[in-house]
C-alpha cells in the first residue's frame, strides 16, 4: 500500500515535470518573435559610406563651387572663424592649394551632428572620379583620393533596319556603341553608311560606374561580332603593348583591324566629293575636270590629322591648293592635304597617325570649308577608298599564342549570345464597322 502510494506519488511528480518543460517550451516557442522583435529595433541604422566616412555621422552640406567663392568664404559662411580658416589652409597647402577651387565643381561638408552644425570637414570634388579631403575635426589632415570605380560587363545584340544608331536608339543601349564600331573597331573593314538590313551584331562590353551608382558610360568593347552581307566579322580587344597601354582589335585570326592608315583625316566628316576621274562640273561647262581626291566637308577650324605615320616632305601656300601639307609614308605612299586655313607641319618634322597637321579652311580654290585629299601610291594619285590598305603593326608571333589562348573564351562566349527571336507581326485584329443604313 505504502508502496503503491509512493508510486503514485512518483508518477504525480513525473506529470508534474513533464507538464513543466512543456510549459517552460511552450512559453519560449511563443516568446521567440518577441525577442527577434526587440533585435530588429535595438539594429543600427544602416551605413552609408562615402568619402571613407559614414555620412550618419555628421549633417551633410552639398553644394558646388559658385563664383566669389573661396575656401575662406565657404567655411566662413559656416561660422569657422579666420584665425582656424588660415591654419587649415596653411597645414593643408602640401596636399591640396585651396586656391584651386573651380566654379561649378561640387563640394561636401561634414558638419557636427548638433545645433551649431560646426564643419568637420571639406571635400572637394575636382572630378567625378577624384576627391580631396580636408579634415579639421581633431588635428588637421588632408589627403586626395578616389571613388571606387566598377566595370559591369553587359552584351547586346541588334538587327539593323535601317542604320546602328536606330537599332541602338530603338533598345536604349548607348550611342558610344555605334561610335566605337563604327570609328574605332571596324573602320577599317565595314563601311557603317552601307549596312544592309539584316545586318546584325553581338557585343560584349563594360559599362564603367563610380561608387556603384554613377554612370558614366561604355567603358570598352571587349569582343564583337558583325555580320555583314552575311559576312562574318570578328574583334577582340587586346593590348599588344602593356607599358605603353596600346591596345588594337584583332580578329580571330589575329589579324589586325586597323590599318596602317587613317579612313579620314578628319572626325565628324561628310564626304563632298569623291575621287572621280570623269567629274564634269557645270561652272567649267561641264567639261570634264578630274577629281582626283576626296572632299571632306568641315567646319572651318576642325583639325585635319595625318593618316598614317611619315615625314613631311611639302609645307606651302600655292594656287588652287591654298595651305597644304603633304607626307611620305615609305617607299610606297604619300598623302596630301589641301586648303588648310592653317598649317601645322614643318619640311622633314616627322608625324604620327592622327597628329593634327593644320587646320580646315578655305583657302585655294574652293566653294566652301573642305580639306580634299589626296593619296598617291608609287607616285600615282589614287582612290583610298578603292585601296587595300596595309595592315597596321602586326601581331608579333610570340604575343600570337597568347592572344589566341585569351580570346578562346571570349569568343565562345560571343558565339553562345544568341539573337532575339524576331517579334512576328501578328495580323492587325479586323474590326467590321456595320453602318445600319437609315
Ligand atoms: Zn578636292
């Protein structure tokens, strides 16, 4: 009996202590959110970084550079006094002279997070990239450094209508795009005024952000693919000179695009007149008169670039060809350039392609601002157009290797970009208008 009851007893306790910890469970499974919610509200607003400093810290004053400006007036208008404004400026100067201030460039202060709102600190933001910072919290330090800059590398693909730009335009994609093809990669090898429809693209290229917010635009091409009049035509990018930074595209074959000559000796041209041997012109009674170089229409004072490497052999003011400068290249070819409103090149001064050589204008006999040039090939003019110009600087055959090696992935990466599946045109529903006749 006795032992029954303490039996009981001990299955009493056992219930108990059981009921316990399912309680003291119960009680923490129900509390768990609670303390996840007190968490939430004990969490620090979040950081925000620039400058190398967390803006919560401070009251943020932006503003940029206006005229009267100066660094004194700046921190003056912010009730730092004159004596501190000289000592600032006087430990800062080996960094930074504040007298270098430019109207219309940004600056920031970092003021004290109370009623007075004291600066702490001036930065000054001389490019989007670059900034200096004058810190006078404590001691006074400054220093200049740069915003963190990052690539994004994206691809885009297009079928032309009608020209790049409007495919370009038509997707929101950047207008450097049709640039960089058009002036930079493929000069040389598609002529961008005759695209056909069809014509199609892929590209891979880098979009070049500043503190992961800030676009500033395309930053490279780094392969593309165009084909044209189903011609295929590769490039990659690749820098044949590391200490120098030159970089060329090549395609898969490692055959350099560029050529060793310039398509024209001016940016942002109109080809007026080409070279035609059979030019009739109605102020001569349209008799024949020989065109026998190419015409580019410019504006008077848009610098006219030598289009290859060579040594000036003629500077002169003559006749009919006003200023003009001509070059040779080698043994081979020559090239001239006419009605400059001025020159810029000495007899036997050696040039670079796209050194700028003179300026156009109209001096001559000419009908308005050109700069017709010319092109001889053993002493013959010719048609540049018409020439199968020599390659530039080949790739040497050691770097061949390694360039094959480096577009392997890029190439297969372009190859597995596959273009939009061209949007049918759906039938235009037909809507039957029955006219009840009265
Ligand atoms: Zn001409």
């Amino acid at each position: 009996m006795d032992r029954k009851r303490k039996r009981n007893v001990g299955n009493k306790y056992i219930i108990l202590l059981v009921a316990l910890i399912c309680f003291i469970a119960c009680k923490e499974e129900v509390e768990k959110p609670v303390i996840k919610e007190e968490l939430a509200v004990v969490e620090e607003p979040e950081e925000i970084l620039e400058f190398g400093f967390n803006l919560n810290d401070y009251i943020v004053k932006r503003d940029t550079i206006r005229r009267g400006d100066s660094f004194g007036v700046i921190l003056e208008r912010n009730k730092v006094g004159y004596p501190k404004i000289f000592h600032i400026a006087e430990k800062a100067k080996d960094t930074f002279d504040i007298r270098r201030l430019q109207i219309g460039k940004p600056y920031t202060l970092l003021c004290s997070k109370d009623s007075l709102e004291l600066p702490k600190c001036f930065i000054y933001q001389p490019t989007m990239e670059e900034y200096v910072v004058i810190n006078f919290h404590d001691s006074i330090h400054a220093y200049t450094s740069r915003k963190p800059i990052k690539y994004i590398e994206k691809t885009a693909t297009g079928v032309i209508t009608n020209n790049i730009s409007e495919t370009l335009e038509e997707q929101g994609l950047s207008p450097r795009l049709a640039y960089k093809m058009a002036d930079e990669i493929y000069a040389w090898t598609i002529d961008f005024r005759r695209l056909q429809k069809g014509d199609r693209f892929k590209v891979i290229y880098t979009d070049k952000y500043i503190d992961d917010t800030i676009y500033t635009g395309v930053h490279n091409i780094k392969a593309a693919f165009f084909e044209h009049n189903n011609e295929p035509f590769y490039a990659f990018e690749f820098m044949t000179d590391s200490t120098k930074g030159i970089i060329d595209y090549f395609n898969e074959e490692a055959k350099n695009l560029r050529r060793a000559f310039l398509k024209a000796p001016v940016k942002f041209k109109r080809i007026s007149s080409r070279y035609n041997l059979k030019r009739r012109i109605a102020v001569y009674g349209y008799k024949v008169r020989p065109h026998k170089g190419t015409d580019f229409a410019a504006d008077i004072g848009t610098p006219i670039m030598a289009t290859a490497n060579g040594t000036v052999t003629e500077s002169a003011r003559r006749g009919g060809n006003g200023n003009y400068v001509k070059i040779r290249h080698n043994a081979t070819y020559e090239t001239q350039y006419l009605h400059m409103s001025k020159r810029k090149a000495k007899v036997g001064q050696f040039v670079k392609q796209g050194d700028v050589i003179g300026w156009v204008g109209m001096t001559g006999n000419t009908g308005g601002p050109h700069v017709c040039y010319r092109f001889w090939v053993n002493g013959k003019q010719v048609d540049p157009f018409k020439q199968k110009l020599p390659e530039a600087k080949p790739i040497s055959d050691s770097l061949k290797v390694k360039y094959l090696e480096f577009i392997k992935p890029l190439k297969y990466q372009l190859d597995n970009i596959f273009f939009k599946p061209e949007i049918e045109e759906e039938e235009p529903e037909q809507t039957i208008i029955t006219q009840a006749n009265s």
